[in-house]
C-alpha cells in the first residue's frame, strides 16, 4: 500500500513565476503582447527581422523589397504576471 496521497496542492516559491503560452490570431502577436504588456503582464516574443521580395502593380516592373519583422513562434506568445 502507498502512503503517498495525491495532491493537486501547487506550492510556489518567492520569486518564482508560472508561464503561460498564449495562443492567439496569426499575425496579432504584436499587439496581443502590447496589451498584455499594458496590464502588467512580462511577455516573451521572441522576433526577427526579415526582407520580403514582391512585384509592384505594373505589369512589366521589378521586385521591390521591404523589411518586417515577424514572430519566430508565429500564433503564440508567452505571458507571466509581474
């Protein structure tokens, strides 16, 4: 027989925050983590910086080129409360 009884008892240390990962809209990570920021929340978003390549509207023209920055964990984000 087991003495050991289970317990969903979660005891937290000082100093010590859960996480949460957040799912959210696909492209929305950005402002999601200024609101959450906003309200006290410590947010992780971890972001690089990407060049994109398209065609202009003309038919016979060049690519143009424009800089961005995405989400590397696109639709997600990570949140702890401060």
């Amino acid at each position: 027989m087991n003495n050991h009884s289970a317990s969903n008892e979660v005891t937290t240390q000082p100093g010590v925050s859960w996480w949460h990962a957040l799912y959210i809209r696909h492209q929305h990570e950005k402002v999601v983590a200024q609101a959450l920021s906003g309200k006290g929340f410590e947010v992780f978003l971890p972001q690089y910086r990407a060049v994109i390549a398209g065609r202009t509207a003309k038919k016979n023209s060049c690519f143009r080129f424009s800089r961005t920055t995405s989400s590397f964990t696109a639709g997600w984000t990570g949140c702890s409360r401060l």
